[in-house]
C-alpha cells in the first residue's frame, strides 16, 4: 500500500541537483553584474542553490519517508555511460541511496543558507567571482555524493580542490596580513598541494581496486558492483592486499579530510572569508573524505582488520592533537578550524571501529552545528569588526541574537544539544569495540579526552566573545542585519530540532525510546548498513557512557566557567605574558573560587615545563615548521640541482658534442685545402701546360668573336644573378618556398599526374 | 563528380587539398601582402580555415555523419587500414610513391592541426608588425610540412614532409624571434636535423629489410605493405637496431630527457604564435611517429623495449617537473612542463594496451590544445608587462584580470584536473600503467604533485599576491583576435574534458589495432 502511494517520484529529477549550481556558476561569472548590480550576482546564486536545496529536500525527503514508513531497501542508479576505452568503462549520474540522501541534504541546506548569509556578509567585498566559486563548490560536493562511481567521485573531489583553492585564496590581493596568519594566497596554495599529495594515494587506490575487478574479469569503477563483486566473490581476493588498497584511499580522505599528519591546510584555510570556512568546515571538502570512507566501507570491511585499527588510530591523534592546540588559539577562527579537525577525528573513529552509521550521523550533526558556529563567528566578526578574541568581549548586549545562536552551537559541540547524540554513539562503539581490540582502549582514552577539551575551548571562547565589559569599546560593534541573522536562526532551529527529534525517539540517559520512528540513531544504521546486524551493545554500558558523556561536557564547560567567565562585570585584558587577567570589583564565594583557580593555572603556566607546552601547542606541534623545511630542503636543494644539472650538464653536452663536429670540419678543411686542393692544383698545372701546347692550335681554330661574344653573356647573366644575391634572408626564404614547390611539381610531371 | 575528387579517384583527393592547399597560398599570400601590407594575413587566415574545413569534412566522412549524404560516407574502415587513400607510383624502383590516408591514429592529428593553425594565425595578429607577407607564407609553408607529416602513407613522403617542418620554423625563430633568437634558430635546426639524420637511417633500414617479407621480394617504403607484415619482423638485432634509430629520431622531436634542450630554448625565443605550434603540434610529430612506428611496424621491437620507452617517460615527467619548480622565465616554465607530459605519452605507448595507447593520444590532443594557450598567455603577458619573469609579474591580476584568469584555468587543465582534457589521458595512462609495472605506477603519480606544484607556485608569484609597481603600465587583452583566441582554446579545454567520448570514440579502431598488434 505505502509501495504504491510512494514512488520515486523525484528521483528522476536528482541529476539536476548538481547541474543547477553548476549552470548557475557560469551565468553568475559571465552575467552576473548585469543581473544583480548590487549584490554581485548573488541573485542567481540564490536561486541556483535555493532550486538544489528545493529539489534535494524532496529526493531525500522521499527517501527518508519512504526507509520509515517501508523499511525499503533503496538503491536506485540513474547513468549514461560518459566513455568506453578497452575494458575501462566510465559512467555518469546519480545513486540514490540513503547515504547519498542524507549527506546531500545537509550540504544543499547549509550551501543554500550561505549564499543567503552572504548577501549580507559579502555586501562590500562580493564579486561574481565569489558566488560564481561558491556555486561550483557546492555543486561539486553534491556531484560526490550523488556519484554512483569512483570516477566521478574523484572529479567531484578535485573539482572541490580547486574550489577550495579559489575561495582560500579570494582575498588574494591583500597587502597586509595581520601577523601570524598566512597570506590568502599562499594558504590556498597549502591547501591545494596537500590535499592533492591525499589526492594521488586515493587515485592509486581506485585503480588498483578497479584493476582487482579486472582481474576478475568484470572490470568496473561503480560502487555497487564493486561491493556485490566483493561479496559474491569474497574467496578470490585476498584481504591483505585490500589492506593497502583500503590504505591508500584512506590516504584520500586523509588529505581531504584534514587528519593528522596532512591537518595542516585546514587552520591556514581561515584567510578565505568566513562564509567560504563555513562551507568547508561543515558541509564541503571536510566532510568529503569521510563521505569518501563511508562510500567504499565495504572495502575496509573485507579487508583485514589492520586497515580500521590504522583508521581508528588516526582518528585518535588528530582528535587529541588538534583539541588540545584549539585550548591555545587567540583567533575565533582558530578555535573553530582546530575544532573541525578534532571532530573530523571523532567521525575518522567511529568509521575505524565499525561503525559507518555513526560517522556518518556525527557528519550531519557536526554539519548543522559547525555551520551555526562558523556563521555566528562571522556574524560576531562583521559586528565587531576583529576576528581576534582579545579584542572582543562584552559583545552580548550588542549582538544579542547572535550571542544566542551561537551559544546554541557551543552547547550542541561541547555535546549537550544534537552534537550529543552522535559524539556518544561513537564514544560508546569504540569502547564496545576495544573489548576485541585493545589498542582501541587508547582511541577511547582519546576521545573522552577530547570530549572534555571539546567543551572547555568552546566555552572559552563564548565566555571571552560575548559576557562582561568589552576590550575594545572604539569598535562600536552592533548586531547583523536579517540576511545574516536568519540563516542563523534557521541553523539553530534545525539544531535544536533535531537534538529533540533525537531525545524524544530515544531518552538518552535511560535508553527508552518513546516514538520508535524518531529514534534517528537506530535508523541510520538500518539504512547506511542494513546487511549487517544491528550493534548489539550492553545497555547498563550504554546508560554508563552516556551519563559520563554528560557528566564530562559539564565539568568541561564548569572549568571554562570557573577560568574564563567575568563574573560581576570583571574586566578582562590580556597581559603580555599570554594570558588573560581577570580585575574584580566585588566578591563573592564562586569569584573567590574563580580567582584561586586562575592562579593555580598561572603558576603551572609559568613553570618551564607549563611554557613549553604553551609554546608547543601554539606552534601545532611543529608540524607546520617540519613540512616548510623539508618542502624549502626539496625546492631549493633537490629541485636547484635538477636546475643546475639542466643548465650545465645537458646542454654542455650538447655544446661539447657539437664542438667536436665543429673539430672534425676544421680537420676536414686542413685536408681538403692542402691535400685534396694540392692534388687538383697539381692536375691543374699540369693542364695549365697542355692548355699551353694546345694554345696555338686553338687560336686559329676557334673564332675570337664567338669567345668574346659567350664572354660578355656570362657577363650579363652574372650581373642578373647578383641582384638575386640581396643579403634579405627573407628572399631566401622565398626561393627555398619556391624550390620546394617546384620540386613538388615536377614531382607531379614525371609521376605522370599532370599531364605535359 | 565530387565524390571523386574527395575520394580521390583522379589520383589526387580532399587529402592533397589539405596538405597542398596551404603551401600553394603561401606564394599568393606573399605577393599580395607585397602589394598591400595588411591582407597577408586575412589571407593566410582565410586559408587556414578553409584548411580546418576541409579537414572537419574528412572527419565528418570518416565518421559517416549522417549530416553528409551516404556517397561521400567511406563506410566501416577495417582494422589497421587507411581511408581515403591516394596511392600515386612515384619512382617504381625503390618502392616509393606519393600515398596519403587517414586513420583513427592520424585524423584527430590533422584535426588538431587544423585547429592550431587557425588559432596561431590569429594569435599573430596582434603581436607580429614586422615582415608581415613573409611571415605567414613561413607559417603556411609550416602548415603543409605538418599536415604532410600525419597524412602520409609513405615513408619518403613522411621524411621530406617531416623535414619540411624545418625549415620555416627555422625562419620564424631567426627573424622574428626574441634575443637570442640567431643562437636559438641554429640550435634547433642542427639538433633536430641531426635526429632526423638518424631516423632516415632508421627508415632505410626498415626498407632494407622489409624486402626480406614482401611478396614482390623489393624493399618498400609503403604504410600499408609495412603494416601488413609488421608481425613478421620479429626481433632480430637489425629490427632492434633499427627500431633505436627510429625512436631517437620521436625522441629528439618529442622532446624526452635527455634529448630536450633545444626545446626550452627555441620556445623563449621563438615568436609566441611560434611557440603555440611548436607545443601544439610539433611535439606530437614526435609522439605521432613514435605510436605509428610501435603499434603499426614494429610492435614486436617495442614489447622488447618498453621498458626503455617507460624509463625516459618517467624520467621525463618527473625531471620536466622538478626544473619547472625553478624556473624565472615563464615560457621556459610551460616549456618543462611539456617536457613533463609529452612523457605521460611516452608512458601510454610503453604499456602496449588500449587504455594506455588511448590515454596517450588523448593527451597528445589535450596538450596540443592547452599548451598553446598556455603559451599565448605567456607571449602577451611578456607583451604587455615588458617581461616573463615570473618575479617581476606578481599581482598582475589587477591589471589583466581576464588573462589572470584565464592562466588559472590554464594551469588547472594542465595540471591535470578532471572536468578538463588533461585528466582522462592522466588517468587512462595510469591504470594501463597499474595494470603494467606497478612500482613506475607509484613513482610516476608523484609527477603529479610536482605539476600541481609548479603551476601553483607559479600562479602565486605571478596572478596573486600585492601588484608589483612596475607593472603600471600593463593592460588587458583588448583585441577581437586575442578574445578569439582564448575562448576558442578555453572552449575546446572545457569541451574535450566534459564529452571525453566524442574524441574516444575517433581513435576506437586505432586503439584496437594497436592493442591488436601484441
């Protein structure tokens, strides 16, 4: 019955989901100041993405009414084949199936939200160049995750690269860049190249997977087929080395996806404008590598276990690593970036301990609230005019709605608001799976960590930008007109609806589920993995975990408080020596608290071992410092001596080699002027003295005149000839033309062609 | 009537127009611009695209497009067959006659040429004021050796066409060349003369011993007979021999490492329309004559030594990268870079498979039509700043927006990204080469990164960045021809990466033949 009130109906029109940004994007940049004088073009691109978001939320909605109401199993591939060469046959289209369904979605809303917040953000500094990119971008991402192959994944994914490349580096004219950034430019180049160094593992990886294919006689880049064929014909591969194919597309999305050891493109991605953050942090690029992992899971399923605990392990250091350097970072964009990258590491977990749903649950959620987080900094950056927490504070009264928002957003990361849901799913599958896997219990050690840090930096970061007195009063901030605070608004919302969509289908601490078909958790592993049994994880673990979870996020916003809040209206500066002094008028007992903390903090800051963390934490681990010297040891050693090689090696040799050609016709010439030339004088003086002999005879042979008269035609036709002899190398050029046309008709005589 | 003069019947075919047509207006395109300076090149242009017109009609009857009516089809060209052929006895004794034809292999060649042509004529128009008659009977007279150069069937005609090539291009760089451009002219002659020596060395030999095989017992000279028994050369040392002379002729021409040098040097100081033909289509003779001589003549010679031909493809990729990153002058710059993907070429034929011998065409086709925009871009960035040189150039974006962009894209499409032409040879190159020898797989994918850094590098110093003062004075492309010129090579950019099947589809009975041939 629900089979036949819900078709596909939408499905057909999916292949435009992508394609009307893109058309969008080439009318925006040839006639988009025509269009839309004031705003750029951004018109166009408001409506481009409007349609796409329009149009995904009723390919996906269908989707998603039809996985609840028929538990269907969906996969619907619409393709035209794009080319055939030999065995390799690429397709074009879409795959509809809930993965792509549920990812796209997100992006189109939140691209969608972006270009609205920008019409306002980008009011002074849009052009469209800069809706024209966006556009493409967003269209890009959607190209991934409608892709039903490899193939167009990757073109999807490169597409994205260069995106990324171009809004990063938007700003590129910039004459002055506040100290410690990097310059636009030269952070979208960083961008590029590292994720293009990923780029390259996971090109290997789908050759050598589709080569696997081959070698089974059904040679094909589409995901379905793969996976059937993997399933099927499980016994003919052999999983260690889908270990190394699974490597090297993990490689993909480590470069993309901005995991330890290729993160650090992300936090220099901040030079581009905010919007263009927001869509990379949240919906774009990021979020690509692990819709990438998610995408082939079956190939990290049938490989060896090695390939996930690797997976896991990653996804370990870079959550911890990056938490812990947000705990230092001055910039509100800093905190943000190294946040993505520690959740990154959360959703890089939970795909290394088998659960692909989680992942992709936390990709979604992260979406929603990084989006609201990122266009709140905007926000906060556009009022305030300073993206430098220092400067700020106070901001509350001034930018009420935003303060709102924004706290919204910190709740939800710090896992309290949707953010929850998913960060304790993945916490609690990577203690179920350290049970089998005791390496795991260190990634476990990790996140909890992080979960702790998560709420701490967050907090730090609300608790300097919005309460108390302002730092930096001669900023007049004010709060952002309605094109920006809607989005905001429509984020939040979606924000808070979905954590109670997710509370009202399972209550978390006891673990009820009150309306079964809300219960989104337990959907998303029914859909993203319905082969595979449901996880079956203890339920006093669960409540355990979820309590701690909680209990966790609160000590980490309550140590916030305790350190960065100014209670009764404190003034807040920044002292020289890195830290923040807290000046109070009154008392009370919680100040009191407040204050002994800061101290105890201050004196471990300032002990030798607390001053080179600090300073390692700011420097990101040195990471950053190691790859500029070894990229400066391969472009000014390795590459100069390829140079100098060039210079001298190559072409002396050709030089020398002609040298000695040059040498052996100077030997020829001594031959030919004393040895050939003494021979022919030699013949010659000998006729000179028989010419003698037969003098006589032959001037009363042969006539004078007939002497004198060929005399003076040689004369003649020397004086002709001469003229020819102009010294205009383009004359000669012109008898060599001529010559050669002449050949080539004389050529046709004798062929007999043209007739004589 | 006209079905006989196209299919050539007569004796002569639409295939002696293309290759006659523009050497038989060279001298008419003189006297005029003699007579009135500023019609040479109306002249010369009209004749180049009469050429692409003729050259699209070939295409249209080799593909038996249903636009032309069924009696100019050619019908269903059997494997390892030329089409449209012209067969004239020349000289009898030797084996030798004027034959031209076309093939899956050579047709997007001559499409190309076509192509480029017209588009370097228009480059000139606003760059070239000196000489002007002489100068575009020189490019018409280039126009023929090309076009002779993938049209003909015969090896003599082949050699005299190839030779051909020589001599105007010579004269473009002498006279209206850049500095050094008397040291420049000489260097590339003598060095690619002496690699022809050596090829028609190779081709004497291949006629010496193709008398071993052929019915007649005589030596032959003919694409056709040469093919027919290609599979019985075999691999005795005098093919080997002969097959290294050959190759040292494509190389040289190509160019490879460590035979390029002269290429870097004749692209700074040839004249920017120069440079385009030089990239876009000389090189590919190289290319062209290294697939026509290991697929169709002696496939088994190559299978002996591909792993020499994938060697200096590697070598080349990567070294052409590396000493790109160095680089001052822009052209020099683009010029390595072409080093770099000629060897992706030589990487395809190497695999001896049909997605490697595909993706090695299509790149000859993709870089025949991306590195002369990347070269017209240089030459009128040099033009309009008073200088190449990649320091001096930083934040010209804001005087040459539409050039600053296009070079982005430019860049991009060569560097390889997919949704343009450079991608699809990238990747059907390497999964032959996957497929083939995984280690040079995993080392030539590295070649990727170095390109993407070079360009990148590249356009950070010179689009980005604060405006260098100096380049005050610097203005935007402003004339029709310029606008024609980069949206024409853009568009095609664009259009070969997005419907990559359209050229595939040309070359299928090629690919299958030369996968055939192992």
């Amino acid at each position: 019955m629900v089979e036949e009130v819900v078709h596909l109906i939408f499905s057909d029109f999916a292949v435009f989901i992508p394609i009307i940004p893109i058309v969008a994007s080439f009318i925006v940049l040839f006639a988009g100041k025509y269009v839309d004088k004031k705003a750029y073009g951004n018109l166009i691109a408001l409506i481009a993405t409007g349609a796409s978001f329009i149009l995904t939320l009723l390919v996906s909605g269908e989707i998603i009414l039809r996985l609840l109401l028929d538990h269907a199993h969906i996969e619907q591939k619409i393709a035209a084949t794009w080319f055939h060469v030999g065995d390799v046959k690429i397709e074009i289209g879409v795959l509809l199936d809930p993965l792509a369904a549920v990812v796209s979605l997100m992006v189109a809303l939140i691209a969608f939200l972006v270009v609205v917040y920008s019409r306002s953000y980008m009011s002074h500094e849009g052009s469209p160049r800069y809706y024209a990119e966006i556009n493409l971008f967003a269209a890009a991402m959607l190209t991934l995750c409608l892709s039903p192959n490899f193939i167009q994944l990757f073109v999807g994914w490169e597409l994205m690269g260069v995106c990324s490349y171009l809004l990063i580096g938007y700003f590129y004219d910039k004459e002055v860049v506040p100290e410690g950034q990097p310059h636009p430019a030269s952070a979208a180049k960083k961008a590029f190249l590292t994720t293009k160094v990923g780029d390259i593992f996971l090109f290997a990886g789908i050759i050598l997977l589709y080569l696997e294919t081959l070698n089974f006689g059904q040679p094909t880049f589409d995901f379905i087929e793969v996976r059937d064929l993997l399933e099927a014909q499980a016994i003919h591969f052999d999983p260690m080395w889908f270990v190394f194919i699974a490597l090297l597309i993990f490689g993909g999305a480590v470069g993309k996806s901005a995991q330890f050891p290729l993160h650090v493109w992300l936090p220099d991605a901040m030079a581009g404008p905010t919007t263009v953050s927001c869509l990379i942090h949240s919906a774009t690029m990021v979020k690509a590598g692990i819709f990438l992992i998610a995408r082939s899971y079956f190939v990290f399923e049938f490989a060896d276990s090695d390939a996930m605990l690797i997976v896991a392990l990653i996804g370990g250091i870079t959550a911890i690593m990056s938490g812990t350097i947000a705990l230092v970072q001055t910039d509100i964009k800093g905190v943000l970036a190294f946040s993505t990258i520690s959740q990154l590491g959360y959703m890089t977990i939970g795909l290394g301990v088998g659960g692909m749903a989680v992942a992709i649950f936390h990709v979604i959620n992260h979406g929603v609230f990084k989006a609201l987080l990122f266009l709140s900094a905007g926000s906060v950056i556009h009022g305030a005019g300073t993206q430098d927490i220092r400067e700020m504070g106070g901001l509350r009264e001034k930018m009420p709605q935003t303060s709102i928002v924004m706290l919204i957003g910190s709740l939800s990361l710090a896992g309290i608001g949707n953010g929850f849901f998913s960060k304790d799913a993945i916490i609690l599958h990577t203690l179920d799976h350290a049970l089998h896997e005791p390496l795991v219990m260190l990634v476990w050690l990790s996140a909890v960590i992080t979960a702790f840090l998560t709420a701490f930096y967050i907090f730090r970061l609300w608790f300097l930008v919005f309460p108390g007195q302002s730092r930096k009063p001669e900023h007049h901030a004010h709060e952002s007109d309605s094109w920006m605070t809607r989005p905001l608004w429509t984020l939040a919302i979606v924000s808070l609806v979905l954590a109670g969509i997710y509370f009202l289908g399972n209550i978390p601490v006891l673990n009820i589920e009150l309306i079964p078909l809300l219960n989104i958790e337990h959907h998303m592993f029914e859909w993203l993995e319905p082969l595979k049994p449901a996880p079956d994880i203890d339920k006093g673990l669960t409540v355990l975990t979820q309590l701690s979870s909680l209990i966790i996020a609160l000590c980490g916003i309550g140590l916030a408080y305790i350190v960065y809040y100014p209670r009764k209206n404190a003034t807040v500066t920044f002292s020289a020596d890195g830290t923040f002094k807290f000046e109070v008028s009154e008392k009370d007992s919680i100040v009191g608290i407040q204050e002994t903390s800061r101290s105890v903090i201050r004196s471990i800051k300032l002990t030798f071992i607390g001053r080179g963390i600090q300073r390692l934490l700011e420097k990101g681990y040195y990471i950053d410092d190691l790859y500029l010297g070894l990229v400066h040891v391969i472009y000014a050693y390795y590459c100069e001596l390829m140079n100098w090689l060039e210079k001298n090696i190559f072409d002396n040799a050709v030089r020398f080699t002609g040298r000695i050609g040059y040498e052996l016709c100077g030997f020829s010439r001594w031959w030919d002027d004393t040895v050939v030339d003494g021979l022919v004088r030699l013949t010659g003086r000998a006729s000179v003295a028989l010419c003698g002999l037969a003098k006589a005879t032959d001037e009363r042979v042969i006539d004078h005149g007939i002497i004198r008269g060929s005399a003076k035609g040689v004369m003649k036709t020397g004086g002709y000839i001469r003229r020819v002899q102009t010294g205009v190398v383009e004359n000669y050029a012109l008898y060599s033309l001529m010559g050669a046309i002449t050949i080539i008709i004389i050529g046709l005589f004798i062929a007999g062609v043209l007739p004589l | 009537m006209i079905t006989q003069i196209l299919f050539g019947e007569n004796g002569f075919g639409v295939l002696t127009l293309i290759f006659l047509l523009p050497i038989l207006a060279a001298l008419p395109t003189w006297f005029i611009g003699r007579v009135r300076e500023g019609l040479a090149r109306y002249l010369a242009l009209l004749v180049s695209l009469i050429t692409f017109a003729i050259a699209i009609l070939v295409w249209m009857m080799y593909d038996n497009n249903p636009l032309l009516p069924s009696s100019l089809h050619v019908g269903h060209a059997a494997s390892g067959e030329w089409v449209l052929v012209e067969n004239i006895q020349w000289i009898k004794s030797l084996g030798m006659s004027y034959s031209l034809g076309i093939d899956g292999l050579s047709l997007p060649l001559v499409l190309l040429s076509g192509f480029v042509f017209f588009i370097a004529i228009l480059a000139s128009f606003k760059d070239i004021h000196e000489r002007e008659p002489a100068y575009y009977a020189m490019i018409l007279l280039l126009e023929t050796g090309v076009m002779g150069t993938f049209l003909a069937t015969d090896f003599v005609i082949f050699y005299v066409a190839w030779e051909l090539v020589l001599v105007p291009m010579f004269f473009l760089i002498g006279i209206w060349g850049g500095p050094r451009r008397e040291y420049a002219a000489i260097y590339f002659f003598i060095y690619t003369h002496v690699a022809s020596m050596v090829m028609l060395l190779g081709i004497i030999g291949i006629w010496l011993e193709s008398a071993k095989y052929t019915d007649s017992g005589m030596g032959t000279f003919s694409f056709s007979e040469l093919t027919g028994i290609s599979q019985q050369f075999g691999n005795g040392a005098f093919v080997l021999l002969i097959f290294l002379a050959l190759l040292f002729g494509f190389i040289v021409k190509v160019p490879s490492v460590p035979f390029h040098t002269w290429l870097p040097l004749a692209h700074v100081e040839a004249p920017t329309p120069g440079s385009m033909i030089l990239a876009g289509l000389l090189l590919k003779m190289g290319g062209y004559g290294l697939m026509r001589m290991s697929g169709w003549f002696l496939p088994d010679a190559l299978t002996e030594f591909a792993w020499l031909v994938a060697i200096i493809g590697i070598v080349s990729l990567l070294y052409g990268a590396w000493v790109a990153l160095r680089q001052v002058d822009m052209k020099s710059l683009v010029a390595y870079s072409s080093v770099g993907h000629m060897g992706i070429v030589l990487l395809g034929v190497a695999t001896q498979t049909q997605e490697g011998f595909a993706g090695a065409q299509y790149m000859q086709i993709a870089h025949g039509i991306i590195s002369p925009l990347l070269f017209f871009l240089a030459g009128t960035i040099g033009h309009s700043a008073h200088t190449r040189d990649i320091p001096k150039l930083r934040g010209f974006a804001k005087n040459m927006p539409i050039t600053a962009a296009v070079l982005v894209f430019a860049s991009f499409a060569s560097a390889g990204l997919p949704g343009l032409a450079g991608f699809w040879s990238e990747l059907l190159v390497f999964v032959a080469l996957f497929k083939w020898a995984q280690i040079l797989a995993f080392i030539g994918i590295f070649g990727i990164v170095f390109t993407a850094a070079y360009y990148l590098w590249m356009l950070q110093r010179t689009v980005f960045g604060d405006k260098n003062p100096e380049l005050a004075h610097a203005h935007d492309v402003s004339h029709w021809s310029q606008y024609a010129v980069l949206g024409l090579l853009s568009l095609f950019t664009l259009v070969l990466g997005l419907f990559p099947d359209w050229l595939l589809k040309l070359m299928t009975e090629a690919t299958a033949f030369f996968a055939s041939q192992f």
